[in-house]
C-alpha cells in the first residue's frame, strides 16, 4: 500500500507559498481504504492525529482525494495536508 501525502503551505490570501510531498509505505496489501490509509498516516506522522486519530474527508473540491488536516503556523500562514493512493508499482520481468 502506497500514499503520497501533499504539504501545502498558504498565505491569509489562499496563495500557494511552497509544496512539498511524501510517499508512505505500508507493508500490507490491503485495499486503499479510508481507515487503512489513515492508520498508515497516524504510524508515519503522529502530530497529524487528533481526537485519537487521523480523519480523512473526502477533497472533492480539489484534485486530491483525501483531506486530512489544516494547522496555522503563523499570523498569515497555513499548512493544509492532503492524501492521495498511489498505484503499486508493477514488476517487469
């Protein structure tokens, strides 16, 4: 199971200041569900926990699948992280 998390950091404006993104490997072959992706988030990034875990909604007003959270880390700059499944790689022979 793979997931690339996507970092991206705003201004008040909703300006786009800087992207950056992560691919989380699982070991499992489970599906891409809702609840494994979000275990396998909470393993790889506890600080994106809360209430006890990692609640994903769906992003349907963006490109990306999975919303998982929004921190401010300033007076006029956001961090909002966003989840999406990636294929497994195939293996030629």
């Amino acid at each position: 199971m793979r997931v690339k998390l996507i970092f991206i950091e705003r201004d008040v404006r909703g300006k786009d200041l800087s992207t950056r993104e992560e691919v989380l490997h699982g070991e499992s072959a489970k599906s891409l569900t809702r609840n494994h992706v979000a275990r396998l988030i909470a393993r790889h990034h506890p600080e994106l926990q809360h209430a006890g875990g990692v609640w994903l909604l769906d992003a349907s007003e963006t490109s990306h699948k999975w919303y998982v959270q929004t921190e401010k880390l300033g007076p006029n700059k956001w961090l909002t992280v966003y989840a999406d499944p990636l294929p497994e790689p195939t293996v030629q022979e």
